[in-house]
C-alpha cells in the first residue's frame, strides 16, 4: 500500500471518527420518592447497653464481640459455594467487557496459505501444449477489517457491558451480605439454643429432686401416689423438651457447616447473654442510605444496561460503514515470497444500510424499550422494599428490647411465685399441682427471656443487612 493512500486512509478515519454520535437515550437516576428520613425512630432509652452510633465499619458482625462469630463468618467469606459463584460470574462480566471494549480497535491478522492445483486442459481457460497444468501459489499477508462506530453502537454495547460487570460486583457483594448475616442468625439461634437447654437440664435437676421428694412422702404416707405421677409426667416432659433443643441445636450447627464450608464443625456450647446489643443508628436517619445498599446499585446498574442497549439497537438501524486493508506478498515459487515485484496491497470501504427486514430491527428496539421499563420498575421496587426494610428492623429493634425488659420482670415474678408454690407445698396448704404449675410457669418465662434476646441480636442483623452493612450519619 502507499504511503500516500495509507495516509488518505488515515485521515478519512480520524475525520469519521471524531464526527461520531452515539444514537440512544442517556442516563438519567430516576427521581427518588421515598421519604427524606426512615419513618421509625432508631433511639431507644428503655436500655442501659444501647449506644448510639455515628459510624459502623463494613465488617459489623465484630460488634457482637464473639471471636467465633468473628472466625465462622471468614470462614463462609472464604469457603461458601454461592460466594464462588459471585466471583466467577464477576470474572466473567470483566471478560465480557474487555471483549466488548476491543471492537473499538482494529484487528490485525495474519494469513498465509499454500495452494496446489491442476487446472483442466479442454476448460474454457486452454493450456497450451508444453505447459504444466499443476499451478501452485504462496500467500503471505497481513490484514484487518474495521467497522467505523459512527453511531455509536459499539460505545453503546461497552456502556451496557460496563454496567453490567459493576451489578455484578454488586451481586457479588449482595451475596457477602447475604452470607454473613445467615451465619450470624444461625450463629445467634444456637447460642440461643445452648441457653435453653442450659435452663431445661438446670430444671430437669430440680424436678428430679422434686421427684425423689414425692417418692419419700409418698413412703411415708404424706401424699397419695397422684403427687409421684404428676411429678414423673413433669419429669418426662421436660425431657422430651430437652431432646428436642438438642435437635435443633444439630441441625443449626449442620447448616453453620455448609456455610463455612467446615463440613466438620463442632462448636462448644455457650451463651447468647454473653453477647453484647450492638450499636444501632441515631435519630432521623435519612433514607439516602440506602443507595449504599449493593442489591440497590445492582438494580441501577441493570437499569443502565438496558438504557444503553436501547442505543445499540438502534444504531442497528442506520448504515454501516466497514474499513478493510491487507498488505503482504504473492508468488507462484516460495522464493519469490520476499522480492518487491511480489508486494500486494488492497484497500476498500464498504457501506451497509438495512432496506428491508420485515420488521425484525424495530422489533428488536421495542425489546430492549420493554427490558428497560422492566429494569426501572425492578430498581424502584428493590429502592421501596429497602426502606420497608429498614423500617421494620428499626421497629423490632426498638420493640425487641421493650419485649426484652418486659419479660425479664415477669421471670421474676414467676421465680417467686415458684418460691411460694414450693412452701405452701411444703408446709401442707396446697396440692403438688400448684408446685408443678408454677415451676412450668418460670421454665417457660426462662425460656421467653432468652428467646426475646435471640430475637433481639437477630433484630440488629436485620437491620445491619438492611442498611448494607452499616451507616455513615454526619
């Protein structure tokens, strides 16, 4: 090729090029109708533990103050199979738009064949007598094909993929989420369950006592033998309750298992009241957060996606312009391959416009308008479901550790009635039933306590998750 048309060449690209428009809609963020601030108030003076916080670090799982917690949820971040998964699929969402991206640039290949052939003596095209009719040709050559973005279809298409490798950095970070707050429910309802069978087999003690009681007085005569069943139908009960906490207690360890990835894991029994209420967000939180939610900007960036793939097809409805050259060497003899007289050159520009179609490209753009629409009432939906969201963790926040001081009272009242029932029996004034009564009543009041503080933590992961992850309030 010369110089002087490889220039000229040059010259018509750059000047293309630089007059190019995308065709297509630009971004613009919806409008946000959600209110200014969350609707319930995070304050709570009913607790002595509660701390208002301006600020909570993305690792929020740390203010539980539970080295196990703390190692259970690395372990899941590290080992669980959907986090994998989100981690290739960003993987591949980069490769997607490096691919994309390159259509931006030229090609360049190299071609290069041998060709042998025998041509026919009597064709159309005669071979003179004395002539071989075995041809043999060798090509060298370099070549490339480059279609002019006038209309901005391939920018378009590298927009809708940049967009959507950032949703899936955002799923993927949606899927974090996601994992450490079902390692850290899990987590809490096994502590919670490990409290419960510690009270259960505290008062299977007691009435294991009581039973050899009864059976004492029964020896002598006190009480009748309906004292002894009833305290052995008590005895039996509770037992029953204890085998199932225990089952409960095995299946909440399994599924802490398949979260880490620790498919062995055994983990000691402890205490949920050991764990500290972590901090919760001051008063007037703004609604704003919630665009630091990861499930919020997935949704936003499939919005984008889609816009920008409304520009791609259109720009599949106006011409098409294609750049092709190659450069390289021909001879009948391989030797020939590098003398000048060989050097051959093409150079071309070709134009494409779409006449008729039957309507596929139109249709095509009424899709990808549909898809757009689909995406926008998908983001508006995710924007309304986050702030009911976090609406209703700040209320069960709030409402947990008022249930929670409630019911700490009525342990108490319950612990003294027990203490009463047992003297009155002692004493003579009262059948053994009023004894058991009592004792279920401050078993079962045991047990709503500590339900209520598993509730409670549980409460604060929900609000954690629904403010992803944390809050920044200045």
């Amino acid at each position: 090729m010369s110089p002087r048309l490889q220039s000229t060449i040059f010259l018509i690209t750059i000047a293309l090029i630089s007059g190019c428009s995308s065709v297509g809609p630009d971004y613009n963020r919806p409008n946000n109708l959600l209110p200014e601030k969350f609707t319930v108030s995070g304050k709570n003076d009913s607790g002595p533990d509660q701390i208002l916080a301006a600020f909570i670090p993305t690792a929020w799982w740390e203010h539980y103050q539970d080295p196990i917690l703390n190692n259970l949820i690395t372990s899941a971040l590290q080992n669980n199979t959907d986090i994998k998964i989100a981690v290739a699929r960003v993987e591949e969402a980069d490769a997607h738009l490096r691919e994309v991206g390159a259509a931006l640039f030229p090609s360049i290949d190299l071609r290069s064949n041998a060709l042998r052939s025998r041509i026919s003596k009597v064709s159309v095209i005669p071979v003179f007598p004395g002539l071989n009719a075995v041809r043999q040709i060798y090509n060298v050559s370099l070549g490339t094909a480059f279609e002019l973005d006038f209309w901005g279809k391939v920018r378009r298409a590298k927009e809708a993929a940049q967009a959507e490798a950032l949703a899936t950095y955002y799923a993927r970070d949606t899927v974090y989420l996601s994992i450490a707050g079902l390692v850290a429910t899990n987590y809490l309802l096994l502590r919670s369950l490990d409290a419960q069978l510690f009270v259960s087999r505290n008062t299977l003690r007691n009435r294991d006592d009581s039973l050899k009681i009864t059976k004492r007085r029964l020896e002598i005569g006190i009480i009748s033998a309906l004292d002894v069943h009833q305290s052995e139908i008590a005895y039996s009960n509770l037992t029953a309750q204890i085998a199932e906490i225990i089952r409960q207690r095995s299946i909440s360890e399994h599924q802490l298992a398949v979260l880490t990835g620790v498919l062995d894991l055994r983990l000691t029994e402890g205490d949920i009241k050991t764990l500290p209420i972590p901090p919760i967000p001051p008063e007037g939180l703004p609604s704003s957060l919630l665009e630091a939610r990861p499930d919020i900007r997935e949704a936003e960036e499939q919005v984008i996606a889609t816009n920008a793939n409304i520009g791609v097809a259109k720009a599949a409805l106006f011409p098409s312009i294609m750049l092709t050259s190659s450069f390289g060497t021909e001879s009948i003899t391989l030797g020939n391959l590098i003398k000048s007289a060989a050097n051959i050159w093409t150079a071309g520009l070709s134009f494409n416009m779409p006449i008729f179609n039957a309507g596929r490209l139109l249709a095509r753009l009424d899709q990808v308008n549909a898809q757009q629409k689909q995406a926008l009432a998908s983001y508006e939906g995710s924007i309304r479901t986050a702030f009911r969201e976090v609406n209703d963790a700040l209320i069960n926040v709030r409402q947990g550790n008022e249930r929670e001081n409630t019911l700490q009272i009525s342990e108490q009242f319950a612990k003294k009635a027990l203490e009463v029932a047992e003297n009155r029996y002692k004493h003579g004034y009262s059948a053994y039933l009023e004894v058991l009564d009592s004792q279920r009543t401050h078993n079962d009041a045991t047990l709503a306590v500590i339900q209520s503080r598993q509730d409670r933590l549980v409460a604060t992961v929900d609000l954690f998750k629904a403010l992803g992850g944390g809050w920044k309030y200045e």
